[in-house]
C-alpha cells in the first residue's frame, strides 16, 4: 500500500488539518507551458519535523520549495503557512513570516569573514541604514558565536569566505539562515559535494536543529538520507508517490520502477 500524506491526514477536518501543520497544502497545481510541474492533493509538514524529499530529476521537488517559499505562485489550490493562506503572499512577505532557503550552491560572500557573513545575515541589518551604520550588540556577537560553534565554525570566525572548503561555506550558508530563528528551513542538497566526513557532519547538524525549526531536505544521497531516519516523500512527475519511512519508500514497486531502481 502506497503510504501518502492524504492517508495520515485523512480523519482529520480540513480546518484541523490547516491549524496542526507547519506547511500545509490542498489540490496545489503548478502549470508551465501546459506542462504540470506540480500536481499536489495533500501535503502537510509539522512543527519542527525533518522531511526529506526524493525524486528523479524533473520530479517537482525544487518547484515544491518554490511554492512553499513563494517563489512560484501555484496555478490552483491552497498554501498554508502556520495555519495563515500565503497562496498569494510574496516570497519576502514568507520569508519574513520564517521560512528560510538554502540552495544547493552556497550564496555567501567570498570578501567577508565567517562572522560578518552572518552578522550581515540578522534579521535587523536587512535595512539598508543598519547595514551601513548599524552595530552589532553584545547579545547578537554572542549569538553569532553561539551558531557558528554549533556549526563547527569557531576556527574559522575570521577567515574570508572564500577560503572556506564546500562543506564549511554550506554550515557557513545554514548559519546565515538560523539566526533568524525561522520556523521553516528549506534545504536543498546539503550532501552534495562534501566528502564522507562533512556528509556525516551534515546529518550529524541536520538532526540537531530538527528540535528548534522544521526542515525540509531535499536530497538524492540515499546513505545520507538513511542517516536522517526520517519520514520521506517521494515525488515523481510532480506528484507524490510515496511518504514513508525509507525502509517502506524502498520496499515500495512503483518507487523502485519510478526512482531507486534506475
């Protein structure tokens, strides 16, 4: 039996199922060019879960972040965001209601250090005055500390972005992203690129800041995605396939023909 989020959700009213999820969305289509990139009838992730999404190429899951995050505007249906109708917010209006994004490429900057890329990254220094002329308070430096030891960062507080390795500038970007404190972090492909070592760091932190925000992984590393031991959802022609855990994903024939079998 195909396991979806419409079975877990399905005793649930609609006005229950909006108000105990994170994200939630209903009948969400995404159309480009007459071609259906999403074609979602329920998905739903709660408050500080880690979710990770699986599929081929073309399978939907960057255009499932983009909706979320509202950098997509879907075609038809309905996106909830702590019970609140984003359907039509803006991707700013989201980010600042706490959905933060890493992609798969680190977008950070090479001139800074380590430490003035996340100060740059406070919540406050998004206005132009504050970036210019704002300081940095004693409560915010030792934030900045904080999440940069938790990021196994600390030795490299002041050394210029670019010097970082791949792995490092991912932890260095996901630091950027957390101290906002979001409710949401969307991530896509932390594993890529890193060697055995930062692959394990990366789930090692992933699983950490599982308890403080809800996130949501985007991945093709199945050793990695094993080391989350989390529910998966498995998209595929922009359409859920499968949630479940990964032992029941793989177990899954329309999975394997679709996906891990190629």
């Amino acid at each position: 039996m195909t396991i979806t989020a419409a079975t877990a959700l399905q005793d649930l009213s609609q006005t229950d199922r909006i108000l105990s999820m994170l994200v939630y969305l209903e009948n969400v289509l995404v159309v480009f060019d007459g071609f259906r990139a999403l074609d979602i009838d329920v998905f739903g992730l709660y408050h500080n879960e880690l979710r990770v999404v699986i599929g081929p190429n073309g399978a939907g899951k960057t255009t499932l972040c983009d909706v979320i995050s509202g950098k997509t505007r879907a075609s038809a249906g309905k996106v909830y965001l702590n019970g609140t109708d984003v359907t039509s917010a803006s991707e700013t209006e989201i980010a600042r209601r706490g959905v933060g994004r890493k992609f798969q490429t680190p977008t950070v900057f090479d001139s800074l250090t380590v430490f003035e890329n996340v100060e740059l990254a406070l919540p406050r220094r998004r206005r132009l005055w504050q970036n210019l002329w704002g300081r940095t308070t004693s409560d915010e430096h030792d934030q900045i500390q904080s999440i940069l030891k938790r990021m196994r960062l600390s030795d490299e507080i002041h050394k210029p972005a670019k010097f970082l390795s791949h792995g490092q500038r991912q932890c260095l970007e996901i630091s950027m992203l957390i101290v906002a404190s979001p409710q949401l972090l969307l991530v896509d492909e932390p594993a890529a690129g890193l060697t055995d070592d930062e692959t394990a760091l990366m789930a090692d932190l992933l699983l950490e800041l599982r308890g403080e925000h809800a996130i949501m992984v985007i991945e093709h590393d199945m050793d990695f995605v094993r080391r989350l031991g989390s529910t998966v959802t498995v998209l595929n022609e922009g359409r859920i396939l499968a949630e479940g855990s990964m032992d029941e994903v793989q177990a899954n024939p329309q999975v394997v023909e679709a996906y891990l079998g190629r």
